[in-house]
C-alpha cells in the first residue's frame, strides 16, 4: 500500500467534490494494480481486509458522489484481464464477485433488505445457506454430454483464462459425470491448497535451498497457472463446488441452492461439509461464530462465511447490481489488530466546521501497513458512546492520552481505536476534554440539536465560518476545484499562499478577493506578484486569464461553488434546473427563510432535496457574513441562466411529475430518467404545483393528496401511452 495512506484520510462526508473525483480516481489504478498482482500474478502486496478497506473507501465515497462513478469503477469492475499467456474463454454467464459484510449489523441490513425488496416482513420464513468462504482461485468447469471439455479462471468476470489441461489433473474433480446429467453442465468452486501440503511443499523447497512460497492461496493460483500440466498435477491442488453458470435442462434440476450444492456432490464434487441451511438472524451469525472457532484447525484459509438465499426463484427475483447478487452476501472475518499508545489527541478542523479528534500513535504495523494515526471520530467516541447513546466498549471504557489501545484496520482504510488495555492505563491519566472553541479560530465550538428529535448532532462544530482559517481556507480550496470554478493554477498550495499573505494586494481570504486580485495587483506600488518566486510573468498572467474566464460560469457551478452543507454536485444541478436563474433562486430562499409558506414547501418538494438539505441551505443564506461574501461575489461575477431540458414534441415539458406507489412497468430511477428526459420536473410529493401524479398499486397519501387538489392521475399504462411508449 501506498505509504501516503498511513496518514489520516479525511472522512467521506467532508470530501469535495473534486477531493472525491481525485481519490476515485486514485483508488480506481491502486485497486486496478491489486487485482492484477492478486488475481493474474499471485503475488499480492498487501492482505485482504487492506483490499476490502480500499474498495469499502470507494464504494462510500461513489455513494455519496453517484455522479462522480467512473467507467473504470472497481465497483463495476471483477477481478483482472486474463494473462495473454494463456488462450481466453468467454463465460456464458458472468462470474461476479459478492458484496462485503464485516459486522453483524451489515448482516442484518442484509437479510432485511432480501425480505424488504420480495416486499415480505423479517418472519424468519425465508431460508439461507451459510457456509465458508474459501481463499482460493475461482475456476468455472464446464461438461458437455457429461464429458469435462473445458475449464477458466473467473479473469475479469466475462473472461478468463484456458486453464483445462491444468484443472483435469486434479483428482477430486471428475473429467466425467455420471448418466442423467443436463447436456451442458458448468460447476463453479474454489481451487486452493490445504495447509498441510502448503507446509510440505515448502519443507520440500527448504531441502532444495530454493525459495519458499508466502502462503496457500498464491501458490494455489500459480500452481494452476503453470504451461506444463505436470507441474500442476504435483501440487495436489483441491477443489471445493458451490456454484454453477450454464446449465440446460434448470426444470429438471433442485430448487435450491442447498439442494442443487448436495446434487454436486452426489456427481461427484466436493462440497464443503460445513455449509448449513438456516432462517433466523441469530442462528446465521452464530453458524458464522462456529466457522471461526472452527477456523484454526481448518485444513484450508478460509476468509469469511457466505450468506445466500436458498430458493433459487427467490434469487432470480432479487436479481443482479452491476457487479454482484442482491441474494448473496460475504461476511468477512476482523481485520489483524495491534497493541500501540496513544502519545496525543489532536482535532482537525474541515471545511463545514466539524471538529474531528485523531489520535497520534506510537508507530506500529497492522496488517502490512505502519500506522500512526487513528479517528477518534467525535466527542461521544472518546467517550465510548455510539450514535444512539449505547456503549460501544465493555465497562465504559474512554479513551486517554497514554491509554494502551487496540487498533484494526478494518472496513475503512482510516484506522480505528477499538478499546483500551485499562491494565495499563497510567496513573495520571485524564479523562479527554473535547475543546468548547475552534481550536484554529477560537470560535464557540457547539453540538447542534436536532428539533425534531431533540438529539444532539455527533458532530461537534465551529461556528466562526468564514472567519476561521481552517474553514475559510478549506472553502476557497472548495470553490476553485474542478467542478466548481476550476480557476488554472489556483490550487491548494496556492490558495494558502494566498490566505496567508500579509501585503493587502496579495490577500485572498474570501472567494470575491479572487476577482480583486488582478485590480489590487494593477494599482500596487509595493509587492508584485510576477516577482515571488514561484510565480513569474507568464505564469501571473495564465492566472488572471483564467479567473477572467470564470467571471460567467454555469448556475449549477456557482451554487455548488459557495459550498452550502450537504448541497453536493448532483444537488447544484437540482436547484439551478428548478429555479432556472439565480434571482429566483434567492428570492426563493429569502422567501423559505421562516421555515413555512409555499418558498419552503416547494424546495422540500425538489425530488433529491429533503428538509435536512433545504434546511441548511436556507440557514446558509440566514447568515449576513455568507450573505455578504455572496454579494460582493455577485459584483464580480455572473452566474448564467440554467439549460432547461425541453423536448418541443414533449407532452411534459416544464410540467411537474410525482411517482407513487409500487411501479411495476419500470423502475422509479427509470421513471424519473425517462420524465427528465422529456423535460418535466420529478418531485417527490404532491402540491399546488403538480401537474401528474402516476399511481402505482399501494398508492397511498400521495394519491389522496392529488385527488384532494384535483391533480390528474394517471396509471403506468396510462403514462406510457400519454409520453409516447
């Protein structure tokens, strides 16, 4: 792993946009680099929960930028291109990797979302195999007429690499079924290599004075991947089958996943004895326990237990996302833990104010990587209290500067404080005490209370905005990245060179200073910019040329540019297509500033906007220093009216469209696609301003509401036939 990773990351939430774009990207060749030298090359840099923590990273940071995914996505991605060493074999049927669980409450999310999508309560009523995930090679055999006529790799998912003449050496798997079979039949399973004959084929090369392998799994993919097959066949390579692709004749075959892995056993396959078929929660996670004591003695490495749903129509419903099954889950084992001190806390502070408490680390290695920092993530989990006021560590145990503690790195690449080895807290210990004020600014630093629910918010905050450095400078990094005014040669290091200077002709310490900074310059007798080492006469002239290029931008940049709480990208691009310029749009939110009427109702009404975004964006325009910064950006710059999608043979164009109830013609982001297409306005409730409202079954208050207001209601069908098909 990258040395740079050892430091800490900042968290999803407070990336930018374009801090997002960037790691992305990153992630996207690091993860890409991984998957060949693990899936094509068998020599893996780093371990597992490492990979799974880098992939976790991606999946959060792609959540909160849907926009942001990339064609190259490791989310989309599966495994590595096949060496062109080998010929390639196409697979009639994907081979898709499964989703992560590392904890029992992502099991849970799991099990609850199979019962919520098949629209049935959390009855125990559907059952699921459970059996262990084996750190192997994936291979997919396939039989014709019952005869073994070719074998590949999982490679990237469509295509892998021709390993036939290596898998029909090994003996546990049958080169021919026994009569009755499907005419096309293909088993998929795990190639791997037991412990014990790991351990005698490295006694062996010991003997040899020839260099030892590193551990099962890589000399198991190598083994198989060898050009002479008789090099293979004196690994004693083993398989393990659990799956299937092609088969013909499915009516004749069992109905479920515990049944059909049984049926493989009876042609012949090994299966794996400890696979079980359960319903509740509770019997799965302890099933999964059992597995993990059993773990040590285990002739194989195993890296977590399997979650899938057992009827096989049940799967077919639930269906495929673009890389994995909705029916199957991997629930992967903890990550490797280490014993370190906590030698300080310290508090950064991001670009909406959150103060966020990292713990400095003697140095210690933990899975293959030295870490020195680890979140403390809020005040409450110092203190050893979760989200919801429960206790996250046996016996109210917090955390203090020069407390032994237990650090994991897993599920996240940033590492984390689990508990603490109170037999070593030192005598003069003290309890943390979170900073009541800005550790940068000095402003008031507050826990925001929700209104709704009287809850304090777990996030601690400084209130001096813009008067605070770190947050005036985390904004100005914010306004002049890539999807906001993307101003040439303005990045961070320039920002804070900027931020920092003394000379008023130099100073940019708000977003309008930028667009000063060329006049200031003009009229200065004193320091000239072009005379600062670093910059120059050409390079100074570059940068006003593209902050005067910026002086028009797009509506949607410049809103998303003033860095508003919660309003991303996708969320800039809502509110400049629904309110068109940014005149109607301040008056829209001067007109919301009470929190009631119909200018609050009709920005909750925004399909992709709830009250926690319209709230912040109205309070962001409450506060007369954004109001001030706002303005005085408004003298140097203009934001163009926004495109509005029209189509001129659209019966929707510019109309108001609300979704509701169970579609079943299409789904609701297909619904929403197609009506944006066409130039209409989705909203996600019904109001004065709605002009359809489409009713699916189990349509409930929305419907009422239309009917209330006279809106028109129409069917799927009867949206279909009105758009056009």
């Amino acid at each position: 792993m990258a040395a740079d990773q050892t430091t800490t990351e900042t968290a999803v939430d407070d990336l930018t946009e374009q801090a997002a774009a960037d790691e992305l990207e990153r992630l996207a060749k690091e993860l890409s680099h991984h998957d060949e030298l693990y899936h094509a090359k068998d020599a893996p840099e780093i371990s597992d929960a490492d990979y799974d923590a880098l992939k976790k990273r991606n999946a959060a940071i792609e959540e909160r930028y849907p926009q942001l995914i990339r064609a190259d996505s490791p989310s989309i991605k599966v495994g590595a291109a096949p060496l062109p060493t080998f010929a390639q074999i196409t697979h009639s049927r994907p081979m898709l990797s499964l989703d992560n669980a590392f904890a029992d409450d992502d099991v849970r999310d799991f099990v609850n979302s199979v019962y919520r999508f098949l629209g049935q309560l959390p009855d125990g009523s559907i059952a699921f195999t459970a059996e262990p995930k084996i750190d192997g090679l994936s291979m997919s055999i396939r039989y014709e007429n019952g005869i073994l006529v070719n074998a590949a790799t999982r490679g990237d998912g469509t295509t892998g690499e021709n390993v036939t003449a290596n898998i029909k050496t090994i003996k546990e798997i049958p080169n021919k079924l026994p009569k009755g079979v499907p005419s096309v039949v293909e088993v998929r399973g795990e190639v791997y290599m037991g412990k014990s004959d790991f351990l005698a084929l490295n006694a062996e090369m010991e003997a040899k004075g020839k260099q030892l392998y590193v551990n099962p799994r890589n000399t198991a993919a190598g083994s198989l991947r060898q050009l002479d097959a008789k090099v293979t066949a004196s690994r004693k390579l083993k398989f393990f089958a659990y799956a299937w692709g092609e088969m013909s004749e499915p009516n004749d075959l069992p109905s479920t996943q515990y049944e059909m892995v049984q049926t493989f056993k009876d042609w012949g396959f090994p299966v794996n004895p400890l696979m079980k078929r359960l319903n509740s929660l509770e019997d799965i996670l302890g099933h999964y326990r059992e597995i993990g004591l059993e773990r040590p003695e285990l002739d194989y490495d195993i890296d977590g237990v399997v979650y899938k749903v057992d009827r096989l129509d049940l799967q077919a419903r639930l269906g495929f996302r673009s890389r994995s099954p909705r029916w199957a889950t991997a629930h992967k084992f903890p990550a490797e833990q280490a014993f370190t001190t906590v030698e300080n806390i310290d508090i950064q502070v991001g670009r909406t104010g959150a103060l966020t408490p990292v713990a400095r680390l003697t140095p210690i290695t933990v899975g293959g990587v030295v870490v020195t920092n680890a979140t403390l993530h809020n005040e409450d989990y110092i203190k050893g209290i979760g989200n919801s006021g429960e206790r996250i560590r046996e016996d109210d145990h917090d955390i203090r500067i020069g407390d032994t503690v237990i650090v994991q790195r897993a599920g996240d690449v940033i590492p984390q404080v689990l508990d603490v080895v109170m037999e070593k807290r030192p005598a003069d210990a003290k309890a943390y005490e979170f900073p009541k004020k800005c550790p940068v600014c000095g402003s008031h630093a507050v826990r925001e209370k929700n209104e709704k629910t009287g809850k304090l918010d777990s996030v601690t905050r400084c209130t001096g905005g813009f008067v605070c450095r770190a947050q005036a400078t985390e904004h100005l990094k914010h306004f002049v990245s890539r999807n906001a005014y993307d101003i040439e040669g303005l990045g961070a290091k320039q920002v804070d060179f900027f931020f920092e200077a003394e000379d008023p002709a130099l100073q940019i310490r708000t977003a309008p200073d930028i667009f000063t900074l060329k006049k200031r310059q003009e009229t200065s007798q004193l320091l000239k910019l072009e005379n600062i080492d670093g910059f120059g006469r050409v390079s100074v002239r570059k940068l006003f040329d593209a902050i005067d290029e910026r002086r028009s931008i797009a509506l949607n940049r410049f809103i998303y540019a003033l860095g508003i709480r919660h309003v991303g990208e996708t969320t800039a691009k809502l509110l400049a297509r629904h309110y068109g310029t940014y005149e109607a749009f301040a008056e829209a939110m001067n007109d919301a500033a009470s929190l009631s009427g119909d200018a609050w109702a009709d920005l909750n009404n925004i399909e992709g906007i709830g009250e926690i975004v319209a709230r912040a964006i109205v309070e962001f325009f409450k506060e007369p220093r954004n109001l001030d910064v706002v303005t005085r950006l408004l003298t140097e710059v203009t934001p163009q009216a926004a495109e509005q999608i029209a189509a001129s043979n659209s019966p929707v164009a510019g109309k108001t469209v609300v979704f509701t109830g169970s579609l079943e013609r299409f789904t609701r982001d297909e619904a929403k696609a197609r009506a944006e297409g066409l130039g209409a306005k989705v909203a996600g409730s019904v109001s004065k301003k709605t002009d359809y409202v489409v009713a699916g079954p189990g349509a409930g208050s929305k419907l009422d509401k239309a009917r209330e207001l006279g809106v028109e209601v129409m069917t799927e069908d009867e949206w279909l036939t009105f758009i056009g098909g």
